[in-house]
C-alpha cells in the first residue's frame, strides 16, 4: 500500500523549487531605469518622479526600479551599472544619460564611448537595453548640439535597439512645469512624463511582459 506521506515528503522540495523558480520568473520582468536627475526626481522625492508614477500606473507589472542618480554622467552611470544589473536582474534596462556631459562640455565621443559600453554591458547581462535620446538647450551652440545629439541614433541602429524620443522635449514647451533653473521638471509635470512614457514603453515592454504570464493584454 502507497505511503502517501511519505509521496507529499517527496515532493514538498520539488513544489517548493517550481514556486521559486516562478517567482524568479517574474522577477525578471523589471524594468531598470539607468538615469540622471531627469529621472531621479531633483528636488522632489522619490516617490513623486515618473518612474515612481507609472510603476502605480502599471502597477508593477512589469516592474520599474529607479537606478537614477541626480548629476550623474554617462561615466557615473557605467560605473554603477554592473552592481544594478547584479541587484535586480532586470529584463529591459532605459539609458537616460547624457544631459550631465552635455551641459559640462564633455566631449561628444567620450559620452557616446560610455553609452556604448553601457549597451554592450546590458545586452552581455542578457537584458534589453532601451536608449533614450537626450538633447541639450540651443544655446550650446548648434555645432555641439548636433553632434551630441546623433549620438544616439547612431548607437541605436549600430546596436539595433529601441531609441525612446526625449521627453522633455515636450516638458520644454509648459514654462510651468519647469524648475526655476530651467533645467529640470517640477513635480507638476511628472504625472504627464508618466503618461507620456507610458505611452512610448508599452509596445517594448508592457504587451511582451504581459505575454510572458500567459496574458494577451
């Protein structure tokens, strides 16, 4: 006669992998966002940055994990990549880099060196890299803008992934969403750059993530 305790005993270590590794599934589908203050929120919490935002929105699925650093250059952000991409495991990571180098002066090919690097570093992690253009204020002179700016396009087709169009392009044109520096967004403009970055990443990321757990949506 089958010993039906001791069949349960047997398979409490095999149910108990399946379970973990299901949630590790689900666990890879985060979303990293690699950033500057743009992102990070300057001079506001957290909580109340876009990423933070359109995480409620799609409440969690995938998950957004802010990794952005207020001041961060396209160097600061590489040099922490490794430890990100260790921490979450994520399956798509947004690059949004660059404007720091650009309003220093730093040299076009050094920022598009970094970037590169940043790509290959998170495509050798197994991740989906997502580059989002920056561009800086006109009066950089249109030289300089120019060549900062095909940065990246030309790493996106070089790499074949997706570019996301820079927000705040859009964020310019409301003078009331700005910060007194003219630099940086107010909180009053974060839930449209959730919106709007809602709009952008959900045919990378939301409809696959969504697939991936067996639902069509």
């Amino acid at each position: 006669m089958m010993n039906f305790k001791n069949v349960f005993r047997w398979h409490y270590p095999f149910l108990f992998l399946m379970a973990f590794m299901t949630l590790r599934a689900a666990a890879a589908d985060t979303l990293l966002v690699l950033g500057d203050s743009l992102s990070a929120g300057y001079r506001m919490s957290a909580s109340a940055a876009w990423p933070a935002l359109l995480n409620e929105k799609w409440q969690k699925s995938p998950a957004i994990i802010n990794g952005s650093i207020s001041g961060d250059t396209t160097a600061q952000g590489l040099a922490r990549l490794s430890a990100l991409l260790e921490q979450h495991q994520p399956r798509w990571v947004l690059i949004e880099l660059g404007g720091n180098d650009g309003l220093r002066g730093f040299p076009p090919q050094q920022v598009e060196q970094d970037l590169n690097q940043a790509i290959a570093q998170i495509q050798a992690a197994k991740a989906q890299p997502l580059l989002m253009q920056v561009r800086l204020p006109a009066n950089y002179g249109k030289r300089y803008t120019d060549s900062f700016a095909a940065i990246y396009p030309r790493l996106a087709s070089q790499h074949a992934i997706p570019l996301v169009p820079f927000f705040m392009e859009q964020v310019y044109l409301k003078p009331e969403w700005m910060q007194d520096d003219g630099i940086h967004p107010n909180p009053s403009a974060q839930p449209f750059i959730a919106d709007l970055m809602a709009k952008q990443l959900a045919p990378l990321v939301k409809h696959e993530a969504s697939r991936s757990v067996g639902n069509d949506g």
